[in-house]
C-alpha cells in the first residue's frame, strides 16, 4: 500500500492539516484556530487535535500515517528548533521534537514558505532552480535546488521578503527599512491604502467593504472585488506591489538564473491572472542579462490554499526517502 | 612531481597570465595589452604570447602544462562559448576550443568573477557558501557552494553587480536604472565626483591628481592617497559606495546565508582597511535575521591582484581531477 502522510500548516491565525498519499492526493483535511496565546504546548495540543480530525475525516489512524512534515513560520535548524516565529511569540522551540512525542509519528519540519515552495517543485514536477514568493498578511519565499531546500549555511536563509528593496524606504515589520514585505503583502498594501484614503482623501469602495480588521488586512477575495469594480486606490496599491514583485524577482533572476520562479499567496491566488502579466514586465525591466529574464518562467503557483500542508506532505516524504 | 598550470586573466585592457603549482605557489608571469580592436583572433594569439611569456619566466615549457584556466568578462557556457563580453566586443565567440587549439592543452574557461571568488574559496580554505565581491571598474560578483560555482540553471547568473538596489535609480552602463556597479565600482566613484566637482563646484585634490583618464577612471592607488589627504569628495563617494556594497552583502545574508563575503577588486585592495569596517556596519543594517549576519565572516580577499589568474589555476585544477 502507498504510503499516506499528514502535513501541517502552523500559521499566526489558524492551523491547516492534510492528509495526503505520495502524489499529494489530498485524503481529508482539519482546520483549527492555532490560538498563540496559549503557548507553545497549547498550540502543539491544538496540531495533534487537528490532525486527529482530519485523519478522522481521511478515514485513516494516526497510527497508520508513514510520517509528518510541518510548515511553521521560523527559520528551522536540523535538529527540529524554530528560531523564532515573531507571530507564534516562539523562540527556540523544540517543534519537531515536541510534535514527534505528542503524535507518536516520525516528523519532519521546515519553515512554511520553505515547504510551499518545495510542495511546488515536487507536485508540479519541477527542475533546476525553483523560487517560491508568496503574497499574503507578509511576504515569504523559498529557493529549492535540484529537490533541495536552500536556507543557507546556518539555516536562516531563504528570506527572500527581508531582502532590502528601497533602501531607507518604509519601516518594516522586522525592524529594517524598505524591505521587499513593506512594500508586496497585505501589510504593504494597508500602508497604501491608509495613505490614499486618510492623507490624500481618495475616493475608494474600501471603507465600505472591509469588515472589523478595517484596511489592516483586507481579504484577498475583497482585494479582488475593489479590484473588479475597478477602484483606483485599490488597483494604484496592487499594481505598484507587483512591480516590486516583479523587482525582487528580476533580482533572484540576475542572482541564481532559477528555472522558474512562481508566485503564491492569498493575493496571488485571488488576483494572479491580473497581476502576473505585472510582475513578468517588472522583472525583464529588472533582470540582468536578458537572457536570463527568457530562460526563466514566472508563472501562478498551483496548489494554492494547500501549498504550505501539501509542501510539508511532500518534504516528509523527502526525509522519509 | 606536481602540476604546473597556467591561470589566464583576460581583461578589457590587460591580460595577465601567472603560472603556478597546485597550491597557487607562483612560478612566473605575463603580461600584456589586451587590444580588443583587433578582435577575438587577435586577442587569442595575444593571450598565447602572453602563456608563453609566462613559461619562460617560469622556466617551463608550454607543453609541460597540465592544464590552462581562463577567467574572461563573460558568461561562459558548458561548451566553453564566452555570450557576451561587451569590454572585448565578443558576443557568441568559441573561447575554450579557440584557445585549447592554439595552446595543445586542455583548457577551462569561466566568468572572471565566478574564478576570482572560486580562488578565494580555494586557497583561502573556505567551505560552504561564498560570496565574492570585486569592486574595480564595474563591480563583479561570484558565488561558489561546496566548491562548486554556482552560475544558475542556464550559466548566466551570478551577476551581483547588477542586482537592482535603486529602484528608478542611476543608468548603469547595461542599460538597467538602479544597478549595484552604478553605484559602487569606479564608473559610480566618477558619478559622484563629478557631481560634486563639477556641478556642486566642490572643493577637491582629484583634478589636480587625475592624468589623461579624467575622473572617469581614477586609479585605486589615486583614491587611496585622496583618502590619506582627507579628501572630502573622495571621502563621501567611498563612503557612500561602502554603504551600497554593505547593503548588497545584507541582501546576500538575507538571501542566501553564505559562511563568508570577501571583499576584493582593485578599490578594495587599496581601500579596504578603511572600507571594510563601513561595509560591515551596512550589511549589518540590512541583513535578516540578524542572527545570519552574524554567522557571516565578511572579510577582504587574499589574493589580491592575481584573484583572477590564480582563481582560474583553481578551476582549471578542479576541472582536472
């Protein structure tokens, strides 16, 4: 019998499980609030009751599960700690030994844009050099080569939305000024939003749109709406993100000549077929030589919602391997 | 008894040829004009005056060489065709089968850039990720992993100096806004001396130092000894390039995680005391997390003048085993 796999996604809002067979074939699914405020040990809690509802669900036992794999937001060292996931209010965290203990499994983590990104080269049959950038609240990347995860020397790497891309330019989340996330996220996006509305008093659909998170972190699926009613601000705010996109792509292009470069996220998903002729007209503007620009596909990322869990299915099948 | 190889440097003006043992120990030397004007034949038959040259200094015959390695200003395909090398006027011409003709010996040929960090690597004892960086005319760039150089999945990559850093920014002289050697390299050194000499009508000994090449081109030991009299234009243009490099190396530790960034190239090597602490201090504002800033040596290269001649040993050393 093939074997089948659980993979998770511990995000700052909710917890996604999937349990899925070798080609990504999903089984059944779990979805939980992650709750952080109750701590580590209440957010491991909350993972294995996940993943026992979506075995439920797939009509599988845990026991039965070859392993599972984890997308967690923290850079994560071999030996399973998670650095640091701002969001989460982790710092060093035994992540993989903790969830290895409480579910009994073989587990294998790594940091979510990571897993999202080698989720798409292996399900999407990839080569080469694969980059992952993933618009979403941030902005979070991944390089995979030749079927491995690129983090760097000390496993901090990969952090493609720290990548400094204004320099002195808009304060940042992390502290720095004029990264890439400042510019190309929902963040970046409320910035823009609140600039246009409050200060220069912009006539937009967004006021009246958004709900109790108000232009902080407007829905993907309301960005696309302002989008179809063709609000301005909304649009002026989008187009000006896919430029830097397209800005960083050209960047990793003239850096690591990848094969492929894919674009995934919430907005991506919503918004990829308008944005993505934005960000491959970006990136030829920016990527050295052109050459380079031609050999290298920016395309829409496809597993969509599933590609941090799915990721995760398919990097523990990589350890498993 | 041990290899002897000769390590050829072909540049837009000179061509150097070193020959030397397995461990870089240098046996002789060779120099000449590179004169491009007579183009890719001419040039060929001078690089073989020049290896020949070489070998009588060394004391050795030609075809007692075990190999020739060649670092040219291009990219360099497998098959050994340098694409474009717009300083020498080539674009598409057979480099290694030309040169491996005229020599009789097996002969390696990559990017000068990717050599000189790949030299680096190699007898400095480096392991992991390197970043080098050559701050000259233009402003090169190399990175080799697990010794191994990494040019992308189609061998054009790897062009640090053309990292975008300035959205909107500069003209470079590829014809991109913005880019990394705009800024720092001697074409970007002349930007800002020029603006400050001639348009700002600031107060400085440059005029006064500068033979025939102006302020276009300002020879490194000129800016060292503008730099020792306090020279304020001098002073500022260094510092600010400092700056752009540090904020290049930031995105580098934030992207790909290196052990090391070496710092060399004609303005470093007279330079670098001074411009290395201010390197630093930038990447460190820029890098993320500052935890893989930390865990990066950035440092001046070691092999000064020769990186090129004597990287191109290494590869060709490298290639042979």
């Amino acid at each position: 019998m093939a074997a089948v796999l659980a993979g998770v996604d511990i995000g700052g809002t909710k917890i996604s499980v999937v349990i899925a067979d070798e080609s990504g074939h999903v089984l059944g699914r779990g979805r939980r609030k992650s709750k952080p405020e109750r701590g580590f040990a209440g957010v491991m809690a909350r993972v294995q009751e996940t993943v026992d509802e979506a075995c439920m669900n797939a009509g599988v036992l845990r026991s039965a599960l070859s392993a599972v794999g984890v997308g967690a937001p923290s850079p994560i060292l071999p030996d399973g700690t998670a650095v640091s996931a701002v969001n989460m209010g982790w710092t060093n965290v035994p992540l993989t030994e903790a969830l290895s203990e409480l579910l009994g499994l073989p587990t294998f983590a790594e940091n979510d844009c990571n897993v999202g990104t080698f989720g798409e080269y292996t399900f999407a049959g990839r080569s080469g050099t694969l980059v992952g950038l993933f618009m979403g609240t941030g902005l979070g990347g991944g390089i995979v080569k030749n079927g491995v995860i690129q983090s760097g020397d000390h496993f901090l790497a990969g952090e493609i939305g720290h990548m400094t891309i204004v320099p002195d330019g808009r304060p940042c989340g992390c502290g720095k000024l004029g990264c890439l996330e400042a510019y190309a996220s929902k963040t970046g996006l409320a910035y823009e939003f609140k600039q246009a509305i409050w200060l220069e008093k912009k006539a937009s659909v967004l006021p009246d749109l958004v709900d109790e998170g108000g232009l902080d972190n407007v829905k993907s699926s309301l960005l696309r709406r302002a989008w179809d009613e063709r609000d301005d601000v909304t649009r002026a705010a989008l187009k000006r993100a896919a430029r830097y996109i397209g800005i960083a792509a050209g960047n990793l292009i003239t850096l690591l000549g990848p094969s492929a470069v894919v674009l995934g996220g919430g907005v991506m998903d919503a918004l990829g077929d308008e944005l993505l002729p934005l960000v491959r007209k970006s990136a030829e503007e920016h990527a050295f030589p052109a050459a380079s620009y031609r050999s290298t596909a920016i395309e829409l990322a496809s597993l969509g919602d599933d590609a941090v869990a799915l990721g995760a299915v398919a990097y523990a099948r990589s350890r498993m391997a």
